[in-house]
C-alpha cells in the first residue's frame, strides 16, 4: 500500500504517519498491513493446513497481534478489533500469559 500525507502535514519526509510501525529496513506499516503480516507469518507455519485450519489460524494470529500490540485493552475490545469472540481472546490471553 502506497500512502501520502496531505500537502503542508509533513515536517519530515522521513517520518511515518502516527500509529504506523518502521520497521529495520525503513518501511512504514499501517495497522491493516500489520495484522497481514502477523496472519502471513502464521500461516506460513502451516503451508500443509486444511481449510479450516487455515481459517483458525488466521483468527488467532489477529488476535495474537492485537494482544502483543497492546495487552492493556479489554477482551471486548481486542475481540472487536480481531472479528472474533471474547473467549477467543481470554483463551488467547492465558495461552500468552498477558
């Protein structure tokens, strides 16, 4: 994804927008491009996975992201962020142990 300040917001061309990720190499995430990312990853574990495996893993990579992002914030929230379910996410949690 390309993305562009508005003309005359950007002090430094440098910079990301605010809430964006740089990462090592200097490329700036958005939060969609980084929940992405955290699914590829997981789904890249399990190139033989079924379908439906694929699915759950899809969903617990999101929520796994949303609760390393920020642990503070509720079930409820997490698991709106994530499309998921609160016990997807307290389940998620424990697994963590955040």
């Amino acid at each position: 994804m390309t993305s562009r300040w508005v003309n005359g917001l950007q002090d430094d061309a440098a910079s990301a927008p605010p809430h964006w990720f740089t990462d090592e190499a200097g490329d700036h995430f958005c939060l969609a491009c980084r929940r992405e990312r955290a699914v590829e990853i997981a789904l890249d574990d399990a190139p033989d996975a079924s379908t439906e495996a694929r699915a759950k893993l899809r969903s617990a990579a999101v929520v796994e992201f949303e609760l390393e992002r920020d642990p503070e914030r509720t079930e409820g929230e997490i698991a709106r962020s994530a499309r998921t379910s609160i016990g997807a996410v307290r389940k998620a949690r424990k697994r963590l142990g955040v």
